[in-house]
C-alpha cells in the first residue's frame, strides 16, 4: 500500500480519483470503460431475449402436442 501511494505521489499527472488509481495498482478492479458497460448492457438484453424466445418454445411445444 505504501508503495502505491508514493506511485500516486510521485505522478506527474494527477489521476480524477485517488480511489480509482489505488484500486487498479492493488488490483482490487480494472476501471470503468464506457465500452465495458456497453457490453454488460447488451449481455442483459440477450439474456432477456433468450428467456422470452424460450417461454414461446415451450408455449409452441404445449400447441404441437395438442394436435
């Protein structure tokens, strides 16, 4: 820990967050990207497709039975 902060001490460029920089040189988490969140966003989503796309399966599955 003392040696990241003397890293933070000694930049020549001040990060935005402290925190954030203590973070990424401890590998506690990477930081944020915008194209990361994206990325999660759109997990999300096909995830969400996936589970309707799967009730109607089921849903077309019970009306072929029936015939």
């Amino acid at each position: 820990l003392f040696a990241v902060l003397v890293t933070l001490y000694e930049e020549p460029e001040k990060p935005d967050s402290a925190l954030d920089f203590l973070k990424h040189h401890l590998g506690v988490s990477a930081p944020e990207n915008p194209e990361i969140e994206a990325l999660r966003l759109e997990v999300a989503e096909t995830k969400e497709k996936y589970e309707a796309v799967l009730e109607e399966n089921i849903k077309l599955k019970a009306k072929v039975k029936v015939y």
